[in-house]
C-alpha cells in the first residue's frame, strides 16, 4: 500500500506522490497571535505535528513550514486596548505560543517566518499581479481583482456568481468587486507601515502565507495544510493571487482538519465554551490532551468534553502502566518490534493518517505486551517476544506523540496528582495495602476483600502481582 492523501481542492484521497522522490514540502498556516491559543489551534497543532512525524516514519525528508501572522487588525486592536506596542504583544504571544505547543510536545517546525520578515516577497508579489492585470490600485489600496482569476471557488466549491449576487458592497467603496480582497493596505494613523509603491501600508492577510511559502518551498510545494475554517476564503484566495502571478498551483494537496465542538456545541466565545490550551492542561495532562485529539481522524469534527478528557487520561496511565511493566520484566533486554504490528501500523499512517487506527493497532500492541507479562510473571512467557512488544510501542509511540516522559516518573506523577483530585491520601492507601497484605498471609481472604472493596470505593484500583501490590486512581 502506498500513501494515500485526501485532497480538499479534488475531494477524494489520491496517491501521494511528492514532487521530488522522498523529500516532501508542507507549509501549514498558523497563528495570528493576538491572544493566548485555543484548543482549536491545539488540534490543528497536533494533527499536522503527527502528520510531519508519519512522513518522516515513511522515509520522506520533510520541510515543513509554519508561519506566524504577526501584523494584523486583531493584532493592532488589542495591542491598543492594552496600551502596549503591536511588537509587545506578539513576542508576548509568540512566547505563550511555545509555551502551549511545547507542553503538547509538537515538534518545532523546519522554518517558523514571521509575516513580517516578508514585505519585500509580498510586494514582489504584487507587483507581479497587477503587471499581469490580476490586481489593481486603488486610493493607496490594492486589491486582487477576483474575475480576473477563473478558478475562483475550486477549493471551496463555491459558485462566483452566487457568492457575488450575496455578497455586500464593503464600506471601502474603491473595490471594483465587493469580492476583491486586500493585498496592500494604505497605513493609517498609529498603525504598523512600511514604504511601497503605492504608498506607506502593510500588507493584506492572505497575500501573506503565498509570499512565505513561495520563498521557502517554491512557486509549487507539495502539500498545504490548517484548519477546515481557512479553506474559504483563506486559502481560495491563497491559490488565486499564488497562481495568478505564477500560472502555477501553489500546492498539489490541500490538508484540513476538522472543527472541535465543546459538549457538542460549536466552540465559541459569545456561546461561552471557549477554551485555551492553559485551561485544558491545568486540569487534564497535556499529553492525555494530545492522545485525544488523535483519537479521531483528523478531518472529521472532534467533541471535546471532560468526561472524554477523563478517559483519555485513564487510557494514557494504562499504555504508561503497560510499558513500566514491561520494562521492569526485561531489565534492559531488547528486540525488533513484530513485523506485522508494524505493517499494520504503517497502513494505518498510509491510509490518509488514520490516527484512529493506528491508535487501535498500538491498543492491541499493548494488550498483547500485558498477555507476555501475565506469562512471564508466571515463568511461561517469551522474554524475546515481549521486548519486540515493548519496542512496538515506543515506536508507535513516536510518530503518535507519546510515552514524551520515563515511565515511573509519569505514574508516580499521576498517581499523586490524582489521588489529591480524589482526596485520597497516598499514606491512607499503602497502609491499608499493606493491612490486606497481612491479612492475605493469614489467610483471612474475608478481610482482605473487604479492604480492596473500601479502596475500591475510594477510587482505588489494585493491581497484584508476583512482584507486589501496585494501585491506580480510578476516580477523577
């Protein structure tokens, strides 16, 4: 099976085939940082973060591109609400940005521009568009002249005629199409500006992303990537002005992820459900965060709700428990992981990166590890086989995004924080482990029910075996 990508611009999945053998290019559109990230930035974060390490996993060379839009209208209010310079705030942003992203441990992309590393690439741009006829000047603005592209609307499907008939003549009365959108913006008092030829101004949102990825990828990169929300009129704007001034597509696939809804409600500020990254990970793991957000595949909506949060981090301590165990039974012995888990795995990833399946496949990775324990702690098992177990896990673990911290170390982290979430005192459970202990060696069987029951109730689970008693926290 070869890798198979869905293409938003033709609505199928299609044989990826990179432009050049092995070495793909992927630019992903990112933040405009006027404010602390969401949790949807966190999604598209992580679906594109796992994107970039399946393409390495595949044997690609990958130089991914993710920019920061670092001027802006959002930009210049809030910075003038604050009282601070439009500079002040994006540092401050892009510092919380890393902060955020790191936590989720998101690799660093190949190159991370700033929109404004780029004015010269952007108005090269639009000079090439109005020499072309495809923009024009108007009252120290420019605008793309979007009937002059025929292939407006492939991306997104939409029909120029229609978006026309409903679309309302903007206060700026100098466009000659309500539709015609800004590459240059003539500077006005306090606002952030740089010298042109038409006049002090900056540039347009979407002229932005076309300049960056054509000077760091090429005219034509292989695949362009963000959030279902920028395909229209975003990225339909992006491969008319890229295309317009260089006849070429700006990318062959087109990349989107889906929309996050809180308790099945679209995210939204007026509505209240809005979250930032900070207010998820202060109360869930960010890794249990992360391995959520790849429970679903990428393009489809995700519903993010405590409830799911609470699973995903039982499910986290349970692939972490899998490993510990392991690890301790092996002492360091090591194998190849099984070649058909990792066929199964790699088709997963080849299947327009199924993160859903390839999280099943680790699932069955780690119910057969804990089969292996169970045998050997029984003096019946294969050594060599659960090593190959154990390093399919932290390979798939790899390109998922997981086991980012030494196993121990997580659970005892996880045990601690979520018996103080429980009001469970660690002293409280081993002193009664170790009453049931004593009363297992008398043999009063009765007794030594009754206290895994009262730790049950608690939300204590207990996990014997031939090397001890461990527990976990079940309550939330």
């Amino acid at each position: 099976m070869s890798l198979r990508i869905y293409n938003t611009l033709t609505g199928k999945k299609e044989d990826f085939r990179p432009i050049r053998d092995g070495q793909v290019n992927m630019y992903v559109c990112g933040v405009t940082v006027y404010d602390r990230c969401h949790i949807g930035h966190a999604r598209a974060g992580v679906v594109f973060d796992f994107v970039f390490r399946s393409l390495a996993y595949l044997g690609h060379r990958v130089t991914y591109v993710r920019n920061f839009t670092d001027v802006d209208d959002k930009i210049i209010a809030r910075a003038a609400e604050r009282g601070i310079s439009c500079d002040a705030l994006v540092d401050e942003n892009i510092k919380a940005f890393y902060e955020d992203m790191d936590s989720l441990f998101l690799k660093r992309p190949t190159h991370e521009p700033r929109a404004t590393q780029f004015i010269p690439q952007m108005q090269e741009l639009i000079h090439a568009l109005i020499a072309k006829g495809m923009a024009y000047e108007a009252e120290g603005d420019v605008f793309f002249a979007v009937d002059r592209f025929a292939e407006y609307g492939k991306l997104s499907k939409r029909n120029v005629d229609e978006l026309e008939s409903g679309a309302r003549v903007a206060v700026n009365d100098a466009k000659n199409n309500p539709l015609d959108f800004a590459l240059w913006k003539s500077a006005k008092p306090g606002e952030p500006k740089w010298p042109s030829p038409w006049g002090e101004g900056r540039p347009g949102w979407h002229i932005e992303c076309s300049a960056m990825g054509r000077e760091l990828l090429g005219e034509t990169f292989d695949i362009h990537g963000g959030g279902k929300d920028l395909v229209f009129p975003h990225h339909e704007n992006e491969i008319a002005q890229s295309q317009g001034a260089s006849g070429k597509p700006p990318a062959n696939w087109w990349m989107h992820n889906g929309f996050v809804n809180i308790n099945k409600e679209k995210m939204s500020k007026s509505l209240g459900n809005f979250f930032t990254i900070r207010d998820v990970t202060a109360k869930f793991d960010p890794e249990a965060v992360r391995l959520y957000l790849l429970s679903t595949h990428y393009r489809s909506p995700i519903d993010f709700a405590d409830a799911y949060l609470a699973e995903a981090e039982n499910h986290l301590d349970r692939l972490y428990a899998t490993a510990h165990r392991a690890e301790k039974l092996l002492a360091g012995e090591t194998a190849d992981a099984p070649g058909d888990l990792r066929q199964k795995f790699r088709e997963a990833l080849e299947d327009d990166f199924n993160s859903a399946t390839a999280m099943a496949t680790l699932n069955e990775t780690v119910n057969a590890a804990n089969a292996q324990c169970d045998l050997i702690e029984r003096k019946k098992g294969d050594r060599k086989l659960l090593a190959g177990l154990h390093a399919a896990l932290r390979e798939m673990g790899d390109v998922l995004g997981i086991f980012n911290r030494p196993a121990a170390e997580y659970l005892l982290e996880s045990r601690r924080k979520r018996a103080s979430s429980a009001g469970i005192g660690e002293q409280e459970v081993e002193t009664l482990i170790q009453k049931r202990l004593a009363a297992r060696a008398e043999k009063n069987f009765a007794e030594a029910d009754r206290i895994r029951n009262e730790l049950a109730q608690k939300g204590v689970e207990l996990k014997d075996s031939p090397t001890g008693t461990d527990w976990i926290i079940t309550a939330k």
